[in-house]
C-alpha cells in the first residue's frame, strides 16, 4: 500500500526558499502512470494545485505563483521534492504531497499534510 | 484561471441527501470529463472518492455519485450519515493543461 509522507521546515522567514521533500513508502515513482504533486491548502482556504513532476523529470506548474516552482526527483526513486523561491506571508499553509494517477485523472493518494509558516 | 465555484456549506439530517454543486467554465469542467471530487476531515489525508466525473474508487461507498451537465459538477450523497460531516472539494483539469480546486463546502450533518 503506498504512503506519502512530507517533511522540511515548519518556519521559512520571508524572501527566503520553502524547500519540502515528499517520501513515497510501499512504491516507487518511477513510472509515468503516475505524476507526483504538491497542493497546498491556505488556512480557512480552499486547496490550490501547486504542480507536478513526471519520473521522467518533466514538470508542470501552476502559472500563478509566477516561475517561483522548482519540483525534482530524488535519486532513490522515493522521494520527490518542492521549492518554492521569494515566500511571502501569503505562502503560509498547509502543504499536502499527492499522487495523481494517468489512469483515473485524479490525486489517488495524499500525505497528512504539513504545515509551513512564513514569518520573521 | 480561478477556482472553481462551490458553495461554502450545506446541511442535512441523517438519513437525507444532498447535493454540492461545483461551478466552473468551458475551460476547465466544461472542456473535459476530469472532475474529481475529495472528502476532506480536518487533520486527515484528503480523500478522493469520485474521479471522472461519477466514477467510484474501490471503496467508496456508493451513497457518493457525481454528475456533470455543461460547466458545472455536482456530487451527491445519499442517506446521510454522522461521519459523512467533512469538507468536500471538487477538481477539475483545464485547458492550461493544469488543476484547479473549487474553494470547498463544509458538511454539516445535523
């Protein structure tokens, strides 16, 4: 059974880089029928899809967080990881890693979620 | 591209159905059949429990059912039950060839 499980920093001071690893148990995401994703969810917000990355290493994001994305993949085929450059208070929220699945159009399997403030 | 629409919250009794509606655009739910739907309690994994418009996954008990007519989901849940009492966000793929989220509804369970 896959698990996702995200980890880094709980606190990111402002202009400085959110960096989040997503670790993936029971699987490998070395396949293209799934893509690996990080959403976040603002507090007392909706979720916004942030983007995705393909085992092949090619990413998609979402245009309105401006070019400030990076996603890669790790070299164990187990995890997958996010930064998120020039953080603002409004980059505050919980971020979920998530798999979306070719077959089903959907995101089949979530993490728990973890929190990221920005503050000084 | 903005969020999908949905309504902040509904309400039902136990054993009644509702229905959340999830209001997009011919660029996103109206364009193709990728809507999804996620049972959300607060402190959990979200859920996905429609995909493909009305599709279930394994699992899922099929009191939920999802529909589509032009830019607008709906989801259905039949025969309300106490633990159905969640956030409930719809999805969609669009035409930017990326995801949008609808904002969410609360659940209330009366």
């Amino acid at each position: 059974q896959v698990q996702l499980q995200e980890s880094g920093p709980g606190l990111v001071k402002p202009s400085q880089t959110l960096s989040l690893t997503c670790t993936v148990s029971g699987g490998s995401i070395s396949t293209d029928s799934y893509y690996w994703s990080w959403i976040r969810q603002p507090a007392g917000k909706g979720l916004e899809w942030i983007g995705h990355i393909y085992a092949s290493g090619r990413t998609n994001d979402n245009p309105s967080l401006k070019s400030r994305v990076t996603m890669s993949l790790g070299t164990s085929n187990k995890q997958f990881s996010l930064k998120l450059s020039s953080v603002t208070a409004a980059d505050t929220a919980l971020y979920y890693c998530a798999r979306g699945n070719h077959g089903l159009a959907a995101f089949d399997i979530w993490g728990q979620g973890t929190m990221v403030t920005v503050s000084s | 591209q903005s969020a999908l629409t949905q309504p902040a919250s509904v309400s039902g009794s136990p054993g009644q159905s509702i229905t959340i509606s999830c209001t997009g655009t011919s660029s996103d739910i109206g364009a193709y059949n990728y809507v999804s739907w996620y049972q959300h309690h607060p402190g959990k994994a979200p859920k996905l429990i429609i995909y493909e418009v009305s599709n279930r996954p394994s699992g899922v008990s099929n009191r939920f059912s999802g529909s589509k007519s032009a830019n607008t989901a709906s989801l259905t849940i039949s025969g309300l039950q106490a633990e159905d009492e969640a956030d409930y966000y719809c999805n969609s793929f669009t035409t930017s060839t990326y995801w949008v989220f609808g904002g969410g509804t609360k659940l209330t369970v009366l």
